[in-house]
C-alpha cells in the first residue's frame, strides 16, 4: 500500500512508537551538547558537526547557492529556511546536498530524514521556523532559532560556511526540565559512561550512585520503541532521569543510555527486536555490574513499554538477574496495540471526521502489512522492517515470563491509553498473576509516561511540564531492596 510518508507520521502521532515507545526521547546529557536530538522525544544520531572551513568543490545547484559566502543576515536566514522547507517537504536529498564535504560524510542522508521523521512522529505537523539570530562562531555564520511543531518548540542551529552547511543541530531546549520534588541531588553522583553497541558505534550513558555506595541494588533503564536518548525525553519531560535521580536519592544505583536506534546509524530494514533493545540492555547489565558500588546479583532490569515487554526476554538470555520491573508491558500484539491506540485518539472527541476516518484506513493497511511481513525491499514501517516485525511475532512474552524464575513487578497506569488495564495489565495477571514472585501494582491517575493527568487522556499531556508520580519511585525502589535481600 503507498502511503503519503509525512501524512501517516503526522495522524499516528504517539501511536505505538511514542513512549509506547520511549519514542525517545531526545535530549542532551545535561553540560554537553554532542548529540542533536528533538524536543519530542527523538534523539539523532550523532549529528552536531563541527564547523569547518574545508571541503571539495561544489557539484549541484543546491550546493552552489550554499557556497557563496556572505555575511548577510538575511540572506543567512532565507537558507536557514529554504533547508527546513526541503526537510518539511520529505526532500532529504536535495536538503543532504546542501551540506559540505565534512558535514556530509558525519551526517547520511537517512539519519538526516530519521532526525525530521521523528519530530513529526512525536511533535505533530511542522508550522514555522521563528526567532531566527544570526552569529559569527568559529569560522562560519551559525543562525540559531525555534522550529515550531503542534506540540513541541526545539531550538534549531544551522552553520554556514564558504562551502555549505557545516553545521546542523535541533535539540530541546534543557531549560524545561527541573528535578523532581523527590530527588535529594546530594545524595548521588552522576558520571558518564559508554557502551559498545557495534563495531563502528557506542553508545553514550549515565551512570547515578548513591553518595558513599557499597553494594548496593542495581537497575538498568530499557527504553521504549523507536530512538529514545538515556532520559526518555518527551518536550519538557525527562521520565528516565526522573527514576534514575529517584531511585539514586532512595539508595539504588541506575544506569540509563541512549538507545542504538537513536545514536548509531543502523539499517532500519535489517534490524531486529534483538539489533535494537535486547543486545545493548545486555551489554548494560554487565557494565553495572562491573561497578564497584554495585553488588554484582544485585541487577535489576527495568524496561518501559515496549522495552517493558522485552525485559522479561532480557533477563532469559542474561540468566543471572535479581529481578525484572515491567512498567506498561504490552501483552497484546504490536499490530493491535497501533490499531486500537490510532482508533481511540480520533473517536477521543465523539467524533471522527472524514480526514480522521481516511487515515485510520491508512492505519489499518499498514497494520494488515505489519501482520503479513508483506514488505517490500529496504521499505520500514513504525521505525520497522520486516525483520524487526517478524522478530517480535516470533518472540513470545507471557511464555518467556512464566518461564523465569525471579522476581517481577509489573506497573500500569489506569490513564495509559497506549498500554492499558483492560487490554495488557488484565492478560498478564491472566499469564503470571498466581506467580508468587509477581507484584502487580495499578495507578489510576497515571499515564504512559507514569506521570498524573487530568480528564480524557491524550498524548498532548505528554509535553506538559511534570515528573514521574513519587509513589512509582518509592515502589521501584523497594522491590529492588527486596530482590537483592536487603
């Protein structure tokens, strides 16, 4: 079925990428500023570039307008604008020439279009570029200003230098962000660590310790579906930095990372549910264990979402964990979940209008084609190939987690429309519930993201400015002292 890219990103908003997702998150470590990521909740890869003044001679149109070197603010902000509009309008080719030799070979054509595609996803349709400024940095003319979506407003930088571009940033503006009520910051430390994801690409993370730790419980952070960055960024939200500052200040050490998907430049159509979650949480695990604040039997998976849905796979190939915390596993297959969850955001007002109703029968193709593995060459659906959907068909979850034995604590929120109590809490406690090891604990006024709202929800409260409910944390907290026998 052919598909208008831009529509179906932009009507499926949230849909099972989001923080069904972690759909990511976006966001810098806190005192750096090497990764370019949205405001919405989608991290680039690696896509800050330096400035520079070298490169070869210009080969297209679009390049030759770029080499012009001028100092023109104006003239500086219309090319600002022009590549945006390229970006908006899907030309992902003709906005990757626009870069120099060097910007080039640091940014691919496909993370450029991962970058743009995931904004739409999570931040709705494109409005405007505004508060555009230009300055001189480092050789080149660098214009900085506000990309406007319908629910998010990350800062844009572009750098111009004799060549082309030179330079290309969208990241949230970290301002937002505050930490919660619960987080005592005297009580940890934090540091940065890097895991090795491939060959060719690490990933970035976090490590936070108790203040004077010595064996204490462990617990790595998984995130949700599509590229999320280590704290889980969803416009001023910081979910994952929440829980890791949270649990910190309670005595547990965590670590969080950027996701692959988000920091490395994979193949979409090749990879796997294994390629994109399962391998790096397991690289993570060793990592914390290695720590010597951390009591080695003393780990703990805590995976969201989707990655909620994978932890209990995590731990059957890890083996050796202390527990597993699942926060809004989803027990139903993918397909329905992107079916159910794109039905009730257009019938959430009453009513679902022609527009509405000609997008879901969008939706429902590409669910029937999720369903069939019917995909052509190189094509993704949901940030997916045909690889990752038949991966996780073949996975079976509430087999897997019946198998374990250890500790599991599953968490819903009764708000969360994306993983919800009826259709995913109610067939785990079916699947593990006389389990004596399990805990199931429910949240009514929780959502997705395990953060308090009000009225009918909706994915717009996501980029309300809060924090993960304090009672989420205390609970997490326990069950790692009580995993590791504390």
């Amino acid at each position: 079925m052919s598909l208008d890219r831009r529509r179906f990103l932009s009507a499926t908003g949230t849909g099972l990428i989001g923080l069904l997702a972690g759909c990511q998150s976006g966001g810098t470590t806190d005192g750096q500023d090497s990764v370019a990521t949205t405001d919405a909740g989608t991290t680039a890869p690696q896509t800050t570039l330096p400035p520079t003044e070298t490169g070869t001679e210009t080969t297209t149109d679009s390049q030759t307008e770029e080499a012009t070197t001028t100092s023109d603010p104006e003239e500086l902000k219309r090319r600002a604008r022009e590549f945006v509009a390229l970006l908006d309008d899907g030309s992902f080719e003709a906005a990757h020439e626009r870069f120099n030799s060097t910007a080039a070979s640091q940014i691919s054509q496909s993370q450029l279009e991962r970058v743009w595609s995931g904004l739409e996803q999570e931040s709705g349709a494109f409005q405007s570029l505004s508060a555009m400024e230009t300055t001189r940095r480092d050789g080149s003319h660098v214009v900085t200003g506000t990309v406007e979506f319908e629910r998010a407003r990350p800062e844009f930088v572009l750098s111009f230098g004799s060549d082309g571009i030179t330079g290309f940033r969208i990241r949230p503006r970290t301002s937002d962000w505050s930490a919660p009520s619960y987080a005592d910051e005297s009580a940890f430390t934090e540091r940065e660590v890097s895991l090795v994801a491939t060959d060719g690409c690490s990933l970035g993370g976090t490590l936070t310790v108790p203040e004077g730790a010595a064996d204490v419980p462990g617990v790595v952070l998984v995130h949700g579906q599509g590229p999320s960055d280590r704290d889980g960024t969803v416009g001023p939200n910081r979910p994952y930095k929440d829980l890791a500052w949270g649990l910190a200040s309670r005595g547990v050490a965590v670590l969080r990372y950027d996701k692959r998907t988000q920091a490395c430049d994979v193949d979409l159509a090749e990879i796997t549910i294994d390629d994109a979650v399962t391998e790096d949480a397991l690289t993570a695990v060793d990592a914390l264990r290695g720590t010597d604040a951390v009591a080695d039997d003393d780990v703990i998976v805590a995976g969201h979402s989707i990655g909620a849905t994978l932890a209990p796979r995590i731990a059957a190939r890890d083996g050796d964990l202390a527990g597993v915390v699942m926060l809004a596993p989803l027990a139903r297959s993918a397909s329905e979940a992107i079916l159910d969850q794109n039905q009730y955001l257009a019938e959430r007002d009453g009513t679902v209008t022609d527009a509405e109703e000609e997008l879901l029968a969008q939706v429902r193709g590409i669910v029937e084609q999720i369903r069939s593995l019917d995909f052509p060459d190189e094509e993704t659906v949901y940030l997916g190939g045909d690889e990752y959907w038949r991966t996780l068909r073949e996975y079976d979850h509430l087999e897997t987690a019946q198998e374990l034995d250890l500790a599991r604590l599953i968490l819903q929120g009764g708000r969360d429309y994306q993983v919800t109590v009826e259709d995913d809490f109610a067939q785990w406690r079916d699947a593990i519930g006389d389990d004596e090891s399990v805990e199931f604990q429910r949240y009514p006024k929780l959502n997705h993201l395990f953060m308090p709202g009000s009225g009918k929800p909706g994915r717009e409260e996501y980029f309300d400015q809060n924090h993960v409910a304090e009672a989420v944390v205390a609970d997490l907290a326990s069950f790692a002292d009580e995993a590791a026998g504390n």
